[in-house]
C-alpha cells in the first residue's frame, strides 16, 4: 500500500511513552496512529474516551461529584464498603433508579 508523510507535532512528554508503550505492544508509533486513522475514517467519528487522572469519564465524574453534593446537603446517603469503582458505580445506578 503506498504511503505519504506526515508531520504532526507531538509534545514529547506524550510521544515517548507512547513509542515506548507501542513498542512494548511489538508495534510502532506509526501504526498505532495508522490503525487510529484508518478507524476514524471507516467510522467517521472519534473513538476516544477522556477519563480524568482517576480514571472517570466526564459522565462518571459529574455523577460523583452531584452525589458528593446530595450527601453534603443530606438528601442523599451511601452505606456499605466498594471495593472497586465498578462496585461503586453499580451502585449509583441503582440509585438513580
């Protein structure tokens, strides 16, 4: 398949843990962001989720922060112990129930 150049500007912080990662995949940078173009134009959107430094999506971490609003004001109570976010989350769904 023929190919052209591109040059994308990259801050370094993120590109080298990103080379180092593809590597540690057996890959490249290059393919990686191949296989990511190749998605974005067969399905004409973005696939990226954004998560937080916690790891919660913008939805997750609203949710969270209303509740943690709902208990300040006591309309809201959570009882038990999570022993994962998913188990926590499981459990805020049944409350919007």
């Amino acid at each position: 398949m023929p190919t052209t150049a591109t040059s994308i500007r990259i801050d370094p912080k993120i590109k080298n843990p990103a080379q180092k990662i593809a590597k540690s995949m057996g890959t490249n940078l290059s393919t990686i962001i191949n296989m990511y173009l190749t998605q974005f134009v067969r399905e004409k959107r973005l696939s990226i989720v954004l998560r937080d430094e916690e790891g919660f999506t913008p939805d997750a971490s609203a949710d969270l922060l209303a509740l943690m609003k709902r208990i300040d004001i006591g309309e809201e109570e959570i009882t038990g112990s999570f022993s994962t976010k998913e188990a926590l989350f499981a459990h805020l769904d049944a409350l919007k129930k």
